[in-house]
C-alpha cells in the first residue's frame, strides 16, 4: 500500500537498515513452510484486502492447573491436547460460510482417510446442510501439490471405507474431482479461488 | 423430544434411578450459572436440532513448554493465555455467517465498552463487510436480562467514546436498540431468533 501525504504527494519512507539478506530464489524461499504456515499467510493476506475473513482456531486445550505469580501473567502448568470436535478453519468469503481441515501427507499416491476424525466429518456435513462450503486443503508434500477437496468427495470415499472398501482417495480421484492449485506469491495460496470452481471443473 | 416405535406408539424410557432430587423452582434452579454456560447448552440445542451450527472458539494459549512422558499424553508445562484477535462464537445459521462475543456485566445501568476490545471490533465490522451478521450478547447478571446487541450500536457508543463520550451504552439505549430476550428452557438462550427480529423491532 502506498501511503500519501494529504496533497497526494507520495510519502517515502526513510531508509532502513537492511536486516536480512535479500531472498535469493523464489522457488525454493519457500521450501520447508508448513500448510499451516501457508494458510495463515493467504488469511492475512485475503483479510488484508477484505477478500475473506478466516481464521485458524486456537488448538483446544484441557487446562487443569494455573498459577498466578504475584504481578505476572497467569500461568499455564498442566495441560492436555483435546480432539478438535470440529474443523480447524472457518470464516466468511463474500457472504458464504467456509469450513474447512487442512491435511498434509507423505503419502505420494494417495490421500489416507485416518487424517480425517468422523467428527470432523460430521461437522462438515451439518456446516453444508446449513448452506456452508466445506472441503479439506490437502498438501501432497513429496510432490508439492495442493488440492481442494469438496466434501462429497471426502464422504464418498470415506462411504467407501466403511463399506469395506480402500481407504485413502487415491491420487487419480483427486486429479479428476477436485480442485488442484498452485502455490503462488500473494496469496501464498489462493484456495478460495480453487473453492469457487467447486462443481464447475 | 418424544421418540416412537415405528408403529407410532410412544416409547416409554424405563423407570431410572433417580440420583438428583428434582427441581424445585425453575426460576432458581439456573442460578449462578455462566452466560458461556448458557450459550453452550443453547448450541449444542441448536446443532443437536439442525437449526444451527455455532460453536465457542477455543481459548488461545501460548504454549511454551511441553514434556512428553513416555507412554502417555503429551503435557503442557508452561502456557499463557493470549488476547483473542477475534470474537469468541461463529458459525452458519440458515445459509448466514454468525459472529458474535458473549459479555457479562455486573453493573445494572449500562454497558461498559471496557468489556470490547478494539481488534474485536475491528473483526466484526470485517465480518459485517463480508455480509456476516456480527453482534454481542450482553448479560446484566443483577437483573437477570440478555440482550442482542447489533453491531451499528456497538459501533456507534464506541464512536462516541472515542469522540470524548460516555465509555457505555446506557440500559435505556439497549432497551430502544437492541433486541431483548428471555431465557427459557429449550434452547435456554434462543438468541438466534433475537438476532433475526434487527432491524424489526
């Protein structure tokens, strides 16, 4: 954003010291970020533009004990992860509810269906009977690939599954029913474009 | 919710031991309950009913330090609790984008804006740009009174403040502009229905 003096004259800001070496290659910056790295730098940059509010929700905690040291913060000295009972991302994009999980896998040929809890599920069935969009981002790490699932994909398989049947998508499911995206710049990743080609590709 | 044979005649639960004395007064017996309380049973209603998918987000902790004892579940050891970025509930209602932060207050006249902090203000008017609806729930524990409170109004007495005004919204203005609500049995709090009378009453 280029900031201007109120008679629009540009403002420049004063030189700072360079702190960092300047990025060498954009192709391997990146290299090592995680999804979730990922995701958090498309959110802020989509609330940045006003494009979507979505946010990652706290990881859900049991806490069990705090102290209160005199004149300090609260803190935290026993705790214990909790099974989310719902997914990890939700937030609002141009008037539609978003709901969605985010899974990383080094499986390279297909996507295992045990990184999804039937609650999890469950949720996003109830989000879509409400007029939500639900779907998973799965990122192929060996393979650097990113796919928009929608969810009647994921419950299709997951059907499969408990009738008996494979259980992971397999990787040629994914090329033909879901949406595939590219990391880019800004955003780092732009899933909501690939959600709004649910149903058309 | 009275479950049928297929046959139509009703089922009859068997007779259970009875571990409660029954409730006395209906007006008494949800006393000294908390508004998030409240809200919780109201959302696990409404999901439970189909009506709505709303749920608290969980609270955000900066975890510092974690043992892993062998053979069981990891344990948090030294955590602190952060400034939430954003409001406390959302999800879908009906096709629409619910936000909204739950406060309660123990003076009996007004509304103190200390209880908002301005990065949540800033969410819900992104929120509200989005087309989301954005609000807050306001308890009076003293009297006993809830109210749904637009976004317009939150905005409009923080306006003031910040131009040198009251740092409250005065009961008699939540009377005139919000939508008062009762609590009940099932949902104990419908505050859904409150927030879908804006801009009616």
């Amino acid at each position: 954003m280029a900031i201007r003096y109120p008679g629009g004259r540009k403002y420049t800001p004063p030189e700072q010291p360079k702190k960092k070496p300047p990025k060498k290659d954009s192709s391997f910056s990146n290299r090592g970020k995680t999804l979730e790295d990922e995701l958090d730098e498309s959110n802020a940059y989509y609330l940045a533009n006003n494009i979507a509010v979505i946010h990652k929700k706290p990881v859900p905690l049991q806490i069990v004990k705090v102290d209160y040291p005199s004149r300090s913060a609260a803190v935290i000295r026993e705790a214990y992860f909790k099974t989310p009972s719902t997914t990890d991302y939700n937030g609002i994009y141009n008037g539609i509810h978003i709901d969605f999980d985010a899974k990383e896998t080094g499986i390279a040929t297909s996507f295992p269906l045990k990184n999804i809890h039937a609650h999890q599920l469950e949720h996003m069935k109830k989000v879509a009977g409400q007029g939500g969009i639900a779907f998973l981002i799965v990122k192929f790490t060996v393979s650097g690939r990113y796919f928009a699932v929608p969810l009647e994909l994921v419950e299709r398989a997951w059907d499969r599954m408990e009738n008996g049947g494979r259980k992971s998508i397999p990787l040629a499911e994914l090329e033909e029913e879901a949406v595939e995206f590219r990391a880019g710049y800004l955003p780092r990743l732009d899933y909501l474009k690939a959600v709004s080609e649910f149903g058309i590709s």
